[in-house]
C-alpha cells in the first residue's frame, strides 16, 4: 500500500526566515493548482478525477453487461455483485418492494460514483480522494434531497407530503407547536447538511492524515538525525496502516451515504411517518 503523496499536494518546506522548519499540512493542502487552463478556467486535478471516474464507470458497467452469460465471467459476476448489492441490500430493503426499482439507477450511480472518487485518495500518482472537497460533495447532497422530496410529493401530494414529513401520525394536540418545526428541520432542512458533512469530513480528515504521515516522515527522515530518521520510518509504517483503514472507511462512507438516502427515499413513499 502506497502512502505517496505528490509535492504539489504538500511538501516539507522552509519555515520564513529559512531556518530549515516542517510546516504541518491543512486545508491549503486541498487547494491543488491548475493543471491546465481553457479559456482563462483553470482546470485542477479533482475535476479531471471527476471525468475519469465517470469514464471508468461507464466502461465498467458496459463492459460487465456486454455480452451477459449464463454463467458469468469475472467482470460480469463483479457487475452483477454490485448491481445485486445495491438493488437487494439498499433499494428494497429500504424502499420496499412495490417503488424500489424506479431510483436503482440512481442509487446504483450514487454508490459507484462516490467510492470511485474516494478510493482515488489510496491510488499512487492520483491519490486525491475528490469527495474531500466539499464543492463536490453538496451537489451530491441536494440531488439525494431533491429525489426524497420529489417522491414524497409524488405519493402524497406537496401539501400532503409536509404534513407527513412533520406531523408523526398518532399525535395531536399542543405538543405540534413544537414537534412540526423540529420535525420540518430535521426531515426537511438538516438532512442534505448532514450528509454532506459525514462525507467530506470522513475523507478530509483521512487525505489530511496520510499527508501528515507522509511529509511529516519524509521530513524527520532527511533532518540528519538518527533517532528523528527512526521515528520518520514509524511514521511512514503508521502511514500503511492507516491506508488500509482508509481503504474501509471510504467503502463505508459510499455505502452511508447510499443507505441514508434509500433510506429517505422510503421514509418520503412510506403511509406513515
């Protein structure tokens, strides 16, 4: 597993005055250059992961049904695994049985998209996982709210479908006074925010970590000391580790971000609240 970090992500440097210091990475970290410019746009390497990570999903799932068996091969069964993970495990189960199959394709697109682009951040000469940029992330979020809304509205009406996302069936009375705007900010206002956050932070805070790792080693490694040089290779093992755990929380938060939206999705359909 390769902790690798390009130079232009972050690099040890000379703290002002030249004294030959380690400036730790942040959030400046995140803010990569342009690769290139068009027409005075510049454009920077996590919208170039961006279109790559739709080209390798359409050449995934074209290649995986092109041709379909019987008895699938490896690429197929792999389309297949996926496919059958987000239909069965996240659409019906969340949705149900009688709506589900409408938003597979969207929740199968969510899903792949969005492990796509985080697994970037563990690939050498990519690694950049793009959901750490929160730009990217909000779109994501307000598509998801959209759809919710939309199917709710669709089933019980725009009237209908604020008073079954506010008012819990089998209360009445003074306590709506104060549950209806909870609940309106809860179910309506908070959720699109909250996805957001879970997604962006889990990858920011796990892209910052490696980096950390990676130039902080780099740095203790090429100091000139020997007990520094040994805690720069502790740093860089450190480093392995935590790409492996990486590797887990960026399924995990693909899968997250997918179930709470089904999840939403058959909350909005569902007859009662």
């Amino acid at each position: 597993m390769s902790v690798h970090v390009s130079l232009s992500e972050a690099t040890p440097v000379a703290a002002e005055g030249g004294d030959g210091g380690f400036i730790a990475p942040g959030p400046g970290s995140f803010e990569l250059p342009p690769v290139f410019e068009v027409a005075g746009f510049g454009v920077t390497k996590p919208m170039l992961l961006l279109i790559l990570s739709a080209v390798l999903i359409l050449a995934f799932t074209i290649s995986a049904s092109r041709n379909a068996q019987m008895v699938p091969g490896r690429l197929q069964f792999a389309g297949e695994t996926v496919y059958g993970f987000v239909r069965n495990t996240l659409a019906r189960d969340n949705i149900g049985s009688e709506h589900f199959m409408k938003f597979v394709p969207y929740l199968f697109s969510l899903f792949m998209f969005i492990l796509v682009n985080n697994y970037y951040g563990i690939f050498p000469f990519l690694q950049f996982p793009t959901m750490s940029r929160i730009g990217f992330v909000i779109p994501l979020a307000l598509i998801s709210w959209l759809i919710y809304i939309g199917a709710g509205m669709w089933k019980h009406g725009v009237f209908g479908y604020f008073k079954h996302a506010t008012m819990p069936a089998g209360v009445g009375g003074p306590i709506l006074i104060l549950l209806v705007p909870l609940e309106f900010f809860s179910n309506i206002l908070v959720r699109p925010v909250t996805l957001t956050l879970r997604l962006f932070g889990n990858m920011f805070a796990g892209h910052l970590l490696l980096i950390l790792f990676a130039t902080g080693g780099a740095a203790l490694l090429t100091s000139g000391n020997a007990l520094y040089a040994g805690v720069g290779i502790l740093s860089f093992a450190l480093g392995i580790g935590v790409s492996f755990l990486e590797m887990l929380v960026m399924f995990l938060q693909a899968y997250v971000f997918t179930l709470l939206s089904s999840m939403y999705i058959g909350e909005a359909l569902a007859d009662e609240h």
